[in-house]
C-alpha cells in the first residue's frame, strides 16, 4: 500500500484513467488521512467520491451530474416515512437509542395525528411507512393506527413481541395481515445474550410472541441488534431463523448506534448517515436511531411534514454535493 500523498495521488490518476467517464472505480486506502487526500485530488481533478468504505474509497470518474444518482428509491431522504408510536416500553434495553423504559415520557402518537402525518407524507411521496417505539403495544390506539399506514403504503412494525396476551392480543388480532410486516427483536440465537441486554424471560417470550404472529396469520421478520464484533453470533442466528420456518429474507441484523442509553456503538451524524425522515411526539427527526438527539432534530413541531422532508432532502443534497463527507445507511428494518 502507498502511503505517501504523491504515491495515493499516482494511484488514484492510474485507476481512473483506464476506465470511461462515467463509470467507478474502488481505490484502497489505509487511514482516514488518505480519505482526505483523495478527496483533495478529486476536487482538483474534477472526479467525484460518492462512496466512503472502511478501507477504500469509491471514485467516479468525471464529476457526478446528479449527486442523488447513485441512491437507491428507497434511499431517497421520504420514501421511508417512521412514526414513533410511543418512547415508553415494557424493557429497559442497555442499548436503547431512545432511552425507552417503562418510565420514559409516553410522547405518543395518537390515531388521529398519524392518519394526518401518512396523508401529507403519502402526498410528499413516502412509499413504505415504518412504526416503532417503544414498544408500539403500549399505544392503546395501535390496532388503529396499523389500519391507517397499510391502507397508505407497506407498513412495518416494529415490536419485542412480549405483550400479546389479553386486550394487545386482540387488538393485534384485529391488524391486516396483507401489507403489513411485524418485526420482532431476538439478539440472539439462545437466552443468554438476548436476555443480558434485554432482561431476564424476554427471549423465551419474544420466540412466543413469534409463534403467535405466525399462527394468526402475520408476516414476520426477525431483527437483531448486535455489536461490531459479535459476527459469528449471526450464522446461529441463521439457524434459529430456520427453526422458526423464517426465510433468510425474513431476518435482519442491526448495528448498535452510540445514541440514547448507549454508551458505545457507530457514531452518526446528519452529515454521516443517510437520512429516514422521522415523526416522533417531539417533532421531526434526520434518522430513526437518533430520535432523540437534539443534534439530529429537524423541526420541533409536526405541523409542517412535507416542509421537514424537503429541508432534509435540501441538506442532504448539499453533504452530497460538497463530497467531504458521504453518508452510508444505517438500516434499523
């Protein structure tokens, strides 16, 4: 590798002379000083970085017309539209990234600003409308505020799965089973590390709250929050997955993010992570996992949506534009 600001320079003329404009090319650094350097060269060679990886950066060749181009729709700043249900929760996770515990201020959402906020959102262009909290059981309006988003678009829920007894277990009876996905948190393929950040008994009964779901018909989908470092925890996860007769598509594994209560994880910002537009009880928010971080707020009231998902769309276009920082996503579903 060369470390050296004329031989990275020489590096990154040879990898995209030999390619059209147009098209990229992955050229490897070894430090983030080499990350400055590439983009100093780009932004006299008139070539564009779009894309920052842990040892590379991915160069284009001329500079890019549109700097939205290379996103994906779905990774359009309003094409994902999260409502935070409620921040109060049955658990108290040590990873929490919204410091949500039975203790917490509810904040809630009720079904008559949520049917509000998916009308203007809809209108905005959201296509899939994503429901969390919390623990989104604890709204005592959340049968109704399901029917409300999946007739506006394909709605995901995210939920611990361990309150669906009783009244929560009608009211989950009453939920449409088309165009709704219910995802359910299981950090581990056995009790152990589950139950170490979650709270003894919670695995047994999120892998029961499973069993319901798909028993009633449900779509479902397995999330688990891990660490950085705990990758070989995911291939038992795998397993576990089978054993509950979920697809590998019906699973996904999250990173913990070193917001709310906790104290370690990936460092975000509005510069640094692609942007989910966000509804909680407090105002309008960059990304899900930051719902409470002043930092990542973008509006302090709910009365202007579509305003909010243009100043994001507005403020992201610019963090593409100057190319000194490129965001990646931070996918919570």
């Amino acid at each position: 590798m060369v470390t050296t600001r004329q031989g990275l320079v020489l590096d990154l003329i040879a990898a995209v002379n030999g390619i059209a404009r147009g098209t990229t090319v992955l050229v490897p650094v070894s430090s983030p000083d080499q990350v400055d350097q590439a983009q100093d060269w780009c932004k006299t060679s008139g070539n564009s970085i779009f894309a920052v990886h842990e040892d590379a950066v991915e160069v284009y060749r001329g500079s890019l017309d549109d700097a939205m181009a290379t996103l994906r729709p779905e990774q359009m700043p309003g094409y994902r539209l999260w409502l935070y249900t409620n921040f109060h929760c049955n658990l108290a996770c040590d990873y929490c990234c919204v410091s949500s515990s039975p203790k917490a201020e509810p904040w809630a959402l009720t079904a008559d600003m949520v049917a509000a906020l998916v009308a203007t959102g809809v209108r905005s262009g959201v296509r899939e409308i994503y429901l969390t909290g919390g623990e989104p059981f604890m709204n005592p309006q959340i049968a109704d505020i399901v029917k409300t988003c999946v007739t506006a678009a394909p709605t995901v829920m995210l939920t611990n799965a361990m309150l669906l007894r009783g009244n929560r277990l009608e009211w989950l009876k009453q939920m449409p089973r088309e165009g709704l996905i219910l995802q359910i948190s299981v950090d581990s393929a056995t009790p152990d590390l589950h139950d170490l950040h979650r709270g003894a008994g919670s695995w047994q009964r999120a892998i029961d709250g499973i069993s319901t779901a798909k028993a009633l018909g449900f779509h479902v989908r397995l999330a688990a929050t891990l660490s950085t470092d705990a990758a070989a925890e995911e291939l038992a996860l795998a397993n576990l997955c089978s054993s509950l007769g979920l697809k590998d598509s019906e699973s996904i594994v999250r990173r913990v993010a070193q917001q709310g209560v906790a104290t370690r994880g990936i460092a975000i910002s509005r510069a640094t992570v692609v942007p989910e537009v966000c509804v909680t009880g407090r105002g309008v928010y960059w990304h899900p996992v930051a719902a409470t971080d002043p930092a990542m707020q973008v509006h302090d009231h709910l009365d202007d949506l579509t305003g909010a998902i243009v100043s994001i769309r507005d403020e992201f276009l610019d963090y593409r534009r100057q190319g000194d920082v490129l965001a990646a996503s931070f996918p919570c579903a």
